[in-house]
C-alpha cells in the first residue's frame, strides 16, 4: 500500500493504518539507524522513539505527500539528540573520555564471511569522519538512498549533500590508504 495513503489514514484516526505503515517502514528504518549508531539495542530504542514522535507530530504532516523522508528526519534529529545526551552525560559524569569521541560506533563484527581486519578498520574510519559526512556517505552508499532522498532526510540541499559524501568518500580513502601495502607487478625480466 502507498505510505502517503497510509500515513494519510493514521491521521484520521485509522489504527490499522499505522500498524501497516510502521510494518512497512520500520525494517528500513530500524537498518538505517543500526547502521548510523552501530548498536542494535540503541537503534531498536531509537527507532521506537521515533515513531512516538511521528505520532505526536502527525498533526504536522503534509497529506499527501511522500512520509518516509519526514519519518527518516524525525529518526535522524532522534540520533542526534540521543548523541548530544551521551556527550552531556559524558562530560556530567566526569568520564575522561574525550567528549568528541564518546559517541563513537561500536564495531559489530558478525560477518563471518567478511575480512574482519578490514571490516573493522572500514567501521573505524567511518566512526572517524565529521557526523555531516559519515551521514552522507551511510544514507548513499550503505542505504542506497539518491541524492535527493538524503538531502530531504538530512534537511539540506542536494549540492550541500553531493559535496558531504564526496568529502566523505575521500576521507575514508584517506583514512584507509595505509591499511594495505601497495600491490607490487612484477614484470618479465624486471625483479619482483
């Protein structure tokens, strides 16, 4: 069924509608936020938050249009609320952890089939990144999100998010580039 249609419905009080919009949107939505907090358990509290908050600002949604960029806002503006409570409650607490760095992913490594050397250096540089780029570079290249769709979600202009991903998938070149030593070609004749 139509996520507008849906959304449209739970507006109006229909139930139903919601338990078939929260069915159609939360696997997404709950995969999107593992992947920008790394801990399942804080994406599952997450992703509940958020739809609290859809329903208390269901009042503010534009009927008929698309729901799922609105939703991915609220969730995305719900991480970063929960980050900005960590680093006070960090700080609060006395933690000597420096604040920048208290929020960082926690690296799951669960892949078996994956290299876990590099799973893990992958998910330490993009922990590393500016939260502006990690966001752009976990909405278009892990969400297979366009352009346009993580703007809408970010709450930026399509240029501004080309350029956060850009700089997002330089950054982790960078980051990476001295993982692995450069592949030599030997040649015939020339020594290895």
């Amino acid at each position: 069924m139509d996520p507008a249609e849906l959304m449209g419905r739970y507006c109006d009080g229909d139930a139903a509608a919601f338990r078939e919009l929260y069915a159609l949107v939360s696997p997404r939505l709950y995969g999107y936020l593992v992947k920008t907090c790394r801990q399942r358990a804080l994406a599952a509290d997450l992703l509940q938050l958020t739809f609290m908050k859809v329903h208390r600002a269901r009042a503010a949604y534009i009927r008929g249009a698309d729901p799922l960029p609105w939703v991915y806002a609220i969730a995305h503006r719900t991480f970063i609320d929960e980050v900005r409570k960590q680093r006070h409650d960090a700080v609060h607490l006395g933690n000597d952890r420096d604040p920048e760095h208290a929020t960082a992913p926690q690296i799951d490594e669960r892949d078996e089939g994956a290299d876990s050397d590099l799973v893990s250096a992958a998910l330490t540089a993009l922990s590393r990144l500016p939260h502006e780029q990690r966001q752009a570079v976990v909405l278009t290249k892990l969400e297979g999100k366009s352009l346009a769709e993580a703007a809408e979600i970010a709450g930026t202009s399509v240029g501004a998010m080309k350029v956060r991903a850009h700089r997002g998938y330089k950054a982790l070149r960078g980051l990476l580039a001295d993982r692995e030593p450069p592949v030599r070609v030997a040649t015939m004749g020339a020594p290895p």
